[in-house]
C-alpha cells in the first residue's frame, strides 16, 4: 500500500478541522481511486499475474520460476562445497571437527546389541593393538556347530560376491553398491573372518610405525577404514594421535561417511592441507584407484607421508606400481616385502604431479594392480 495515498492519507486528515479539513476529504476522495487500483494490483501480482487493462505496478515482486530455482540451487551448492574445501576459511573449523568427533568417539565405549537403537547397534568391536584381526562381536548368541557351520558358509559366500564387485567396479559404483541392505555389515563381517587367520594384520605394523615417526597430536586420514580399526587402536597409545576415518558407509561415530576419491579435507596445490599422513590399508581396490592416489596428494602437507599395504599377489609390476605412484607427487621412502601376505610401502609428498593425461594414467593403473577374484567351487 503507497504509504501517501494510504496511510498516510488519513493521518494527515485525521487531525484538521473546517476548511482546511474539508479540502484534506477532497483529496482523499480523489486518492480513493488509486489506492483501489494500488490494492487490486499488488493482489494480483500476488496470484502470479496482472489485471487485464489495469495500470502496471511500479513495483512488482521478484519471482523465481521451478527451473531458475534449481538453477540457483545447484549455484549455491558448488559455492558451498568451494567454500568448504578453501583452505582460509575452512581449515580450523575442520581441525577442531576433528578434534571434537575424535574425543567423542574415544570417551564412548562400543554399545551393546542388547540396549542400542538399531541404528547403532552394527558398531564395530574394540581391537586390541597386538591382535587387531579376527575379533568378533561380544555377547553373540550361542550356536549349535551346524548352525555356526551354515552361517559361516553363508557369509563368506556374501563376502566373496561383495569382494569382487568393489575389486572390479569404480569407486562411484562400489559406493552404490554398499549402499544396499545390509552389504556393509556382510562385507565387514567376512573381512574379519579373513583376517583371523593371518599371521599379522598389516595395520598392526602401520599403527606403530606411525606410533613412532609422527609427533603428538598430527592427524592422520584413513582412507576405506572399515571399521576404524587404526583410529580405535591409536586412540589407546599415547602419542595423542588424532585419525579422521572415511569409508563408503558410516555405522557409527568412528567413520566418516565419503568417496575415498573426494574426502572434506583442505589441500590441493592453493594449499591449507592439515593431514600429516593418509593410510591406504588393502582399500585401493577400484578400477580406479589412481584417483585415491591423487586425494592422498591433495589433502597431504608437504613431506605427509602415504603409507600402503596391499596383497602381494594383486601387484602385476612392482617396481611399476612404485614409478607411478611417484609420478603423482612422491618419493618412496620404504619398501617391506617380507610378509608372505602383503607388501608394506611408504611414500613421502614432494612435489607435483607429472604432467600426463589423467585418463591415460588411470587405465596404465588399473592394469597394475589386479583384482581378488575367487575361484568358484
């Protein structure tokens, strides 16, 4: 409403007397009609169109149709996720993230099956630092020799067809697939079935490597962490610290839900990294495992270090597997073949990466490391 014609209108009326009020009611009987014709706009404006012969209004309400409101969503989107990987603006926030979702984890104890919503109740077990493979739930239910048998059968069978998809698939569509029911807990479950029965879990030997080359509080990202067994087990050592976990599924407080491929971390060559070591822990298990590589760089200060352990039997060429590798970024700085298992590497960020075509080094990598497949029975 005009606040002259209108409002105003009236109050300047409201408090004159005689002639003077008398020629105020004929100006105001002579607005009457614009202040209609004002009214009647701004309600047809708000039903979304213009009175047929009416006067346009001076002011018309600023509409956004379905498209440009998508539009202008997905805009602010992009210039959300830019913000957050800016390293000026988002780096402490991140740090003290960190900080905080770590204590919480470590001050809470794993919940029981017996007293949790099921939404937590798929937390994984506390390791032990000396024995970090083969643990199982506690207070699981007593079962006859036939029926752990067939259950055992059962989820390795799940296991298998879950390993060989990931082995085989991109990291997008490994991401889709453990989104299914259930398939993280399969997937997980026969994992440490598996690992019971090596002679040693290779993130025994990277927690105390860590343990050691690593200063009070430097943050650590696990990259495919499963069920966070390097967080849980550092967060009992005193070096104080700290590991960020992501994989592709988040069951509790421990993992952080996220394509190993795009983690929210600073970093990048604009710098701001804050992590002073990645871990890929068996997890570079994609077609394309290159680009885990290449987030390893990114979210690195300059001398982090990249540690890898993976099945011996996956690496085509070794000493080729190494060369590209250091073509993304680094040197490598220790070499471990003596486990009948797996092979332990070390790698240290020193520069960039060597100007090539992506696609091309992506193919060259995927035939480079082999994919787990089990042989049908």
């Amino acid at each position: 409403m005009d606040k002259d014609s209108g409002w105003g209108g009236q109050l300047g009326g409201g408090g004159k007397t005689g002639a003077e009020g008398t020629g105020q009611d004929k100006k105001k009987k002579q607005q009457k009609p614009k202040k209609a014709k004002s009214e009647v706009g701004g309600q047809q404006q708000g039903q979304g169109g213009a009175g047929g012969g009416a006067a346009p209004s001076p002011a018309k309400p600023h509409r956004f149709e379905p498209a440009k409101k998508d539009k202008r969503a997905a805009k602010l989107k992009k210039q959300e996720a830019k913000a957050a990987f800016n390293p000026a603006s988002s780096a402490n926030a991140i740090t003290s993230l960190v900080d905080r979702s770590h204590s919480a984890a470590v001050a809470s104890p794993e919940p029981s099956t017996s007293s949790t919503p099921k939404a937590t109740r798929h937390a994984a077990p506390n390791y032990d630092e000396e024995d970090v493979a083969g643990a199982s739930p506690a207070n699981q239910p007593k079962q006859t020799a036939m029926q752990a048998s067939l259950r055992a059968k059962l989820a390795g069978g799940k296991f298998r067809m879950l390993n060989e998809t990931l082995y085989t698939s991109t990291g997008d569509q490994a991401w889709e697939t453990m989104k299914e029911e259930g398939a993280f807990d399969d997937y997980h479950a026969g994992f440490r079935s598996q690992a019971a029965g090596w002679p040693v879990h290779p993130l025994t030997i990277i927690s105390k490597s860590l343990s050691k080359s690593l200063s009070p509080n430097s943050l650590i990202a696990d990259f495919g962490c499963g069920d966070a067994v390097l967080a849980r087990t550092l967060s009992k050592s005193e070096g104080e610290l700290k590991v960020i976990s992501f994989d592709l599924v988040s069951k509790d407080g421990w993992v952080v839900e996220a394509e190993c491929s795009s983690v929210p971390l600073p970093g990048g060559k604009q710098g701001g990294a804050i992590v002073d070591a990645v871990v890929c822990c068996l997890s570079l298990m994609g077609t394309d495992w290159v680009r885990m590589a290449r987030e390893a760089w990114r979210v690195l200060k300059d001398g982090g270090e990249f540690k890898i352990a993976e099945v011996t039997s996956r690496f085509t060429d070794l000493s080729a597997f190494v060369a590209l590798v250091e073509s993304l970024g680094f040197e490598l700085t220790h070499k471990d073949e003596s486990n009948t298992h797996f092979v332990m590497l070390d790698f240290e960020k020193t520069g960039e990466e060597v100007a090539t075509k992506r696609a091309e080094t992506t193919k060259k990598a995927a035939d480079l490391l082999k994919p787990c497949i089990y042989k049908k029975r």
